[in-house]
C-alpha cells in the first residue's frame, strides 16, 4: 500500500458506472471514518479522484478500471454491442492483475466492493475478507438483456460465480431482484452539510422556486436549456455540466466541480427532476425534497426505483420524450404541488458502519 500510511486500512472497488456507486460508497467510507477515525481507504475505480475528496478525510486513490458495467452513450441510454465487446474483453479476470492487486493491497483489514466483483476475486487471492455492498448485481442487470442479446450469457454465468465468493454480502434499499446477504439496510446516502438557507442564498432564490436537473454525473444534452429563462418565478441548476456558466439570469450551469456539494444543491431544492439513479434518489429520500424521476424503460433497476420514489417520496414519473421536449415546463407548477416529506431518519450507511465496526474492526469481536 502507500508507503507511509498509518492507522486501520480498507482497499475500496467500486464501478465505474456514473456517479452513484462512488456516491454510495463515500457514505458508508464517511459512516466508517467517524466510528475509526483512522481508517484510511485505498480507492480503485475511474471515477473522478476529485469525487471523494469533497467527501472523505483521508484516501489514497489509484486509477483502475475494475468494472465496465454498462457503456453509455448518454445519461439515459446505453451501448449493449459496446458493453459485449468490453466484457469480452475484460473477462475473465486477467489473473496477473489479480495477483498484483492482491500483492498491493497487503495490509488491508477489509475489502469493501460496490458492485465491482474484480475486488471480490483480489480479496480471495489476498486472503482478506470481502464485502460486496449492492442494491444489485451486474448479472442481474444483464439477465433482463439476454433475449435480445444472447451473447451476453458467458459474463452472466461468470460474474454470477464472482458475487458467490463474496464473504459478507449487504444489500441497500431499494434493492432489485432477489432477497440475499447478511445484512439488509435502508437507503445510503451522503450527509448534508451547509444550511439550505445558505444555499439558497448562493442563487438568489428569494421567494424562487429552485429546480435541480441532474443526470447523475453522466453527459446528456439539455435540448430545451433556451426555454427555461421563460419560466416565471424559477431558478434552475444544471448539474454535471462541462463548466460553470450563468447563461440567463435564473439559470446555472454547474460543473462536476462547482464548488457545491450535491446533497446540499438536493437539500436546497424545492424540485429535483432527475433520471432514476440510485445516489440521487437516496439523497432526496435524506431531504425529503419532491422528485420527479426520468423513466429508463431499458435499464432494470429503473422500475425499482421508480417505485421506490412514487410510494416513499410521493414522485412523479416523467417520460424520456416528455422531459427531452421540455412540454413539462407547461405545467411546472402541478409538480410543486407535492408537499416535502419527513427527511430520513436512518442512513443505510450508518447501519453498515455499525455493523462491520463490530464483526470486522471492534477490540471485542
């Protein structure tokens, strides 16, 4: 591991699909770092180094493609040809890279996994227990893909025997598929942590609604951006944009670095419209802020959370044509009409904390 580091260490995996995961995994890493203070991460995965630091205390980082997941061509749709042809590629696991991980990550007590099963086969080489940390697994996902692309079985079978091997297996809501694992836990999501007030006042609103669009990390072209500075009594932020611009006086554009941290922009909001991803969902589950959930009827996991947002946070379902078209503008208000639910009381990242605290890190385990 990185020379000179001290104190309790976790080696991390972590797909590089969107943002979400990395998301996810910053909670339970922040839960951890409060109850070990310690604790020092060993992060791999292509997701944005910058990512964490908004996040975490302390970290090493190395860049790492430990996972294809599904390549997009955009926020809301993927590539199946280009995931095949990757994952032909990518598995099995190339055995002299598991070897050389297993060697970099001596001296790890743990390794914690979201959704990247290459962490789970460098574990088992290590002799260090892993932890695969899901709402679901890629085999899953690929299963609901397989009538129209058949050839899509051989990393199906083989990422299935991958997640096996897992020694604790923990399962977050909301979670698709089957009922599994050791532990089952609510929601996880990044704390907030500056006042909405302030936020608030950052944009101007006043007496504005505010309105946040996020993709979840992933490029997406917004075709009706020259409509929203018609909009009376609205300030809309554009997350995950290429860079900072104020292109009307009520609308932002914010890059992946703007300077704010997402659960606070969410917390801020009077509306998120967003595709229905899971860290984003999460972090409006935390505030309680009204969503309305971009529909993708090809991925899977879309329809479980859809569910989730409509039957916890009263969200409504916005269709891919509807939101492209910007016809929603038309009746922007009826989506205000939503009231702000009760914030969350539990964080599905403090419940694993708490639970690995005892089985895997406690003087008295």
């Amino acid at each position: 591991m990185a020379a000179g580091v001290k104190g309790t260490q976790v080696a991390c995996f972590i797909t590089p699909h969107g943002f979400g995961h990395a998301s996810r995994m910053t909670g339970v890493l922040e839960a951890l770092q409060q109850k070990i203070p310690d604790l020092h991460p060993h992060l791999f995965t292509t997701v944005p180094e910058s990512l964490f630091a908004e996040t975490l205390r302390r970290f090493s980082y190395s860049p790492l493609a430990c996972d294809i997941g599904l390549i997009q061509k955009n926020g809301l749709h993927a590539d199946l040809p280009a995931t095949i042809t990757r994952l032909n590629e990518f598995l099995p696991f190339d055995q002299s890279l598991v070897n050389s991980l297993a060697e970099e990550i001596q001296g790890c007590s743990l390794v914690l996994c979201d959704i990247a099963p290459l962490g789970i086969a460098v574990a088992k080489k290590a002799g260090i227990p892993s932890v695969l940390i899901e709402n679901f697994t890629w085999d899953w996902i690929y299963q609901a893909y397989l009538p129209n692309y058949p050839d899509i079985q051989p990393a199906i079978d083989y990422l299935h025997s991958q997640y096996q091997q897992t020694d604790i297996h923990i399962r977050a809501e909301p979670a698709c598929g089957i009922n599994r694992g050791q532990l089952h836990c609510s929601p996880i999501f990044r704390r907030t942590r500056t006042q909405r007030a302030k936020i608030r006042q950052a944009f101007q609103c006043q007496n504005k609604k505010l309105v946040l669009i996020s993709m979840g990390g992933m490029d997406l072209e917004i075709p009706f951006i020259h409509k929203l500075p018609t909009v009376p009594d609205s300030i809309f932020l554009l997350a995950g944009q290429e860079k900072n611009l104020h292109p009307a006086d009520n609308v932002f554009l914010l890059s992946r670095n703007s300077g704010f941290y997402h659960p606070d922009i969410i917390n801020a909001a009077d509306l998120v419209i967003c595709k229905s991803g899971y860290s984003t969902v999460a972090e409006c589950f935390q505030a309680g802020v009204p969503l309305v959930t971009v529909g993708r009827t090809t991925f899977p996991e879309s329809a479980i959370l859809e569910q989730f947002c409509t039957s916890q946070l009263e969200g409504k379902i916005l269709s891919q044509e509807d939101f492209l078209s910007g016809k929603w503008l038309n009746t922007l208000e009826a989506f205000f009409s939503t009231d702000r639910q009760t914030p969350a009381q539990k964080n599905g990242a403090d419940t694993i904390a708490e639970y690995l605290y005892h089985l895997c890190f406690s003087p008295h385990k």
